[in-house]
C-alpha cells in the first residue's frame, strides 16, 4: 500500500527525483506523489514520463496543513535545502521520511536522520551515518565509518572512502573523490572531479587533482 507524498521545488532535480520514485513503484508500490509545491505557478503541472503531476500552491499550502503530510524537499542546494526545511518544520504535522530510491544498497547498520534522499544506484557501507536533509545524488558512494553533517549534499558519482566526515552543509561537486580518513569542514564546496586528499577547513572552496583551497568563503 503506498503512502501519500508531496515534493517541494520546480526544477530538474525534483523531476529526476520523480522519474526515480516512479521506477521505485515499478518494482514496490511505494509512493503516491500528490504534487509539488513551490514559490511560483511559473512551471504549472509538470509532466515525468507517462504521468502529469500537478502544482497544488506555495509553501503556505504545506503550513496551513492540519493533518500528518508526508513531505520531501527536492532541491539540491544544501543552503536551500535548509531554509526550506526551517521553514516547513514550523507545522508539526509535516513528516519528512526518508526518500530511499531504486537499486540503492544500504547497510542494515547505517543511521540516517529524517529528509535524507538517498538516489538510485548509490552504495552505503557499514556504520555511516548521516544527519537530517542529507542528499546522495545517483551513484554516490559512501563507505565505512562515513559521518555525513546535516543538509550535506553529494553530487552524481561523489566516491567517499573510509572513515570519511563531511560536516553539515556542505557541497561536493559531481565525481569528487575523497581518500581515507580525511575530513572536510562545514559549508565546503568541492569543484566537479576534485580528488581530495587532506583535511578542508569549514567555509571554502576547493577544486583540482589534488583539491586546493581556491576561495575562502565568507557565511
């Protein structure tokens, strides 16, 4: 039996995460997405595949709520992806389970916090753990002992090795490699294929093969 779900955003990513779930029902019926939410009509009723999923308002449609609404936030900014869950969580009775996709493969022992999407074709190994609102975009890779901080974000194909710690709010960038042990700070951006192989202070970014500190950030 399925259960009820709203999405909230308009753009590419929540309409992958759409083709996702309906490959996930596919196989278990699992999921009956209700609609999406989001600030503007600008994008109507949005079509996935064979299916037409239609605009049911803005968040306030989620705030004014008065009975227990499964929600998922299905942007990929992890800053975003903050505000919108600050936001929400003001109504008690939004719920936000955890989105696990299709052909994922997840160790029984790893702890996951609530809002954590965790796409197709991504592998978690034993004793990760993961804070809330996490987001593991397709064919991510996080393996032993992995500690994931709230709202980090993991672009396609992001490899962590072993006893790797990401902390919250951080951004790694498709195809980024990180090697054993290392940790990478708060509010970190990684650039697209950047092989990581020492520790990243909070607030910066970092780019390259090795990965070098590029732009200091200000928050």
């Amino acid at each position: 039996m399925s259960e009820t779900l709203i999405l909230t955003g308009a753009g590419g990513c929540m309409r992958e995460l759409l083709w996702q779930i309906e490959e996930l029902n596919k196989i278990q019926d699992t999921w009956n997405v209700a609609g999406y939410v989001d600030i503007s009509d600008q994008y109507g009723d949005v079509r996935v595949g064979d299916r037409v999923y239609p605009y049911l308002g803005t968040d306030q449609f989620l705030l004014d709520k008065k009975e227990d609404t499964n929600v998922v936030i299905c942007v990929g900014s992890s800053a975003l992806r903050k505000k919108i869950a600050e936001k929400l969580m003001v109504n008690p009775h939004l719920k936000f389970p955890n989105l696990i996709l299709s052909d994922t493969h997840i160790c029984p022992d790893a702890k996951l916090g609530q809002g954590v999407i965790i796409s197709m074709d991504c592998r978690v190994s034993t004793n990760v753990c993961m804070g809330d609102f996490v987001f593991l975009n397709m064919g991510s890779v996080v393996c032993h002992d992995g500690r994931l901080g709230d709202y980090v974000t993991l672009s396609p194909d992001v490899r962590l090795a072993g006893n790797v710690t990401v902390g919250s709010g951080s951004e790694l960038g498709m195809g980024t490699r990180v090697i054993q042990g290392k940790t990478i700070g708060r509010q970190v951006i990684t650039g697209a294929g950047s092989v990581v192989v020492r520790d990243l202070p909070d607030d910066c970014t970092a780019v390259g093969v090795p990965a070098q500190i590029r732009v200091p950030r200000t928050v």
